[in-house]
C-alpha cells in the first residue's frame, strides 16, 4: 500500500493539481477582492448605498448574516465564469491544435 501511494504521489497529475490549488486559492483571493472592493460597492450604490456585509435579520440573540450570504453567491458565480471562460480557452486551443495535427 505504502509503494503504491509512492507511486501516487510521484505522478505527473498530483503534482498538476497541487499547482492548481495553490493557484486556485490566489485566483479566489484575487476574486473575493473583485467582489468585496468593486462590484458589491458598486451594487450598493445601485441599492440605494446598502452595504451587503451589514445586511441581517435578528431573531433574539442570533444574528442571520444573509448579507454575507449573498456577497458569497457573488463569489462563487464570479469563480465559476472565470474558470468556464479559462476551461473554454483551453479547449478552443486543443481544438486548434488538433486541427493544425491533421
């Protein structure tokens, strides 16, 4: 079991994807920053200057941050655009390639 995790690890699609998280986590930071400093700003100002991270409901004691809900809805749908335009980049260029190959 241990040679066969050896050989895991050593393969050339680990290391891709320890890359890709590493990169993933700076291009998340890059798009929180996008979300949070320019286009929540921005909709607030189209709301009236409602701040989404102030935005919640209190029911007692609890506070329901839907606020923050929301501006992470933002995130996530900014993330998955970015990565369906880099998918569809890649793909075109294989595509070429191929193409070119023949």
């Amino acid at each position: 079991m241990v040679k066969e995790f050896k050989e895991f690890i050593a393969r050339g699609n680990v290391m891709d994807m320890a890359v890709g998280v590493v990169v993933g986590g700076a291009f998340t930071a890059i798009v929180n920053s996008l979300v949070k400093d320019i286009i929540m700003p921005l909709i607030g100002i189209l709301t009236g200057g409602v701040s989404f991270e102030e935005l919640k409901w209190v029911v007692g004691e609890a506070e329901v941050n839907y606020g923050m809900f929301i501006q992470n809805i933002v995130n996530f749908l900014l993330v998955a655009l970015a990565m369906f335009l880099v998918v569809k980049a890649i793909n075109k260029m294989h595509k070429k390639e191929a193409e070119e190959a023949k």
